[in-house]
C-alpha cells in the first residue's frame, strides 16, 4: 500500500526513498504526491538531516484531486555510510486548508502540531543503493546481449558458407556456358547473381551489427 492512503488526504509514490549512492557525486529521488480529497490540502517535506538534502518544493499547496513532483537530492558525500545503512528519515505533514490559498500565505503554525489544526504526518525511510549492485541486476541482461551477439555471428557464418556454394554454381554454370550453348543459363545466371547479392547484403549487416 502506498504510504499516505489510509490518512485521507495525500498519498506519496514510491513510499521510500532509494538513492544512488557514489561519492562526490548527486543523486535524486521523484516523489509524486497527490490529493485525494476535495479540498484544498498542504504540504511540507521534513528530514533528519536537512543538511544532506535538497528538497523542492519542500511546502507546497494542492488542489483538489490535483499532484505534484518532488524531487529530492542527495547533496555528494566524501564518504560510505557504515554498511551503506542510512537512519536518514523524512516526515511529510499535511492538512486542509481554506480554498484557493496561496503557499505564501499559509501562516507560520500551518504545521505546527500544537495547534488546533488536524495534521496528518507519515514517515518515509531513505535507502542507499551502491552502483555495484545496481550493475549485478544488469548481469542477466548482459548475459542476453551476448547470446543475441553470438546469433548474429553464426547467422553471418551461415551466410558466408551460403554465399561461396551460390558462388561455385555460377562457376559451374558458366564453365557449362563454354561447353555447350545453354539457352537457359541467362535466366539462371541472373537470379544466382540476384540471389548472391541478396546474401552479400545479408553478410555485411550482420557483420556492421557485431
């Protein structure tokens, strides 16, 4: 279940947050957040460790049955978490708001729990994904490539052979030529050569597909 359905207001997709994880180097993650009311509903995007991430918009206002994007970035990192484990967690509040307000009007306690507002929160856990392993969950797909690259050449093999038995009956034919005077060679003649030539193009994609 997507997190966020059972609050009856906003729900999240994906519920959690994957990042690719190098160092020195970004990485983001797209959350989609729709409403799922018929009211005006708002928004804001909490985190543990704001200093690692970016996040825009982090407060916004929905309309009714209306979404947006989020998108969350990793800031680079100058090293490997312990275990690639992170206890980075974000909270996302919502709460209805009067219709056709704007996201710079909502007051300062918008999303202050104190409040006699209903907000409505739910947590999202972040996890690292190393380049390693996102390259092992590619290994079958590499296994498939060369397969088809290994057809590909024995089709090309079997063209080659094809095209050199074409090639010896148009010798053939054309040393029966000089012996008698075949009233049939000129029709076999130019369909071996059609054929030959069909073969010929056959080869040669083959082989610039390698």
């Amino acid at each position: 279940m997507p997190a966020g359905e059972d609050n009856q207001l906003i729900s999240v997709h994906p519920s959690d947050l994957k990042f690719m994880f190098e160092l020195g180097k970004q990485s983001f993650c797209d959350l989609k957040v729709v409403n799922n009311t018929e009211n005006h509903v708002a928004f804001k995007v909490k985190t543990t460790s704001p200093k690692k991430y970016f996040v825009r918009p982090n407060t916004s206002v929905l309309q009714p049955g209306d979404s947006c994007l989020i998108r969350v970035t990793l800031q680079a990192q100058r090293e490997y978490p312990p275990d690639m484990q992170c206890k980075d967690k974000f909270l996302l509040q919502s709460t209805i708001v009067p219709p056709n307000t704007d996201v710079d009007d909502l007051p300062a306690d918008t999303f202050n729990k104190e409040s006699s507002k209903d907000i409505r929160e739910f947590k999202l856990k972040v996890q690292y994904i190393s380049p390693s392993a996102q390259g092992n969950s590619g290994d079958e797909g590499s296994s498939d490539s060369n397969s088809t690259l290994q057809q590909l050449k024995e089709d090309r093999d079997a063209a080659v052979r094809q095209t050199l038995h074409l090639q010896q009956e148009l010798d053939l034919l054309k040393r029966r030529r000089q012996r008698r005077n075949d009233p049939g060679f000129s029709f076999k003649f130019a369909a071996i050569v059609g054929v030959i030539g069909i073969i010929v193009g056959l080869v040669l994609n083959l082989y610039l597909s390698k």
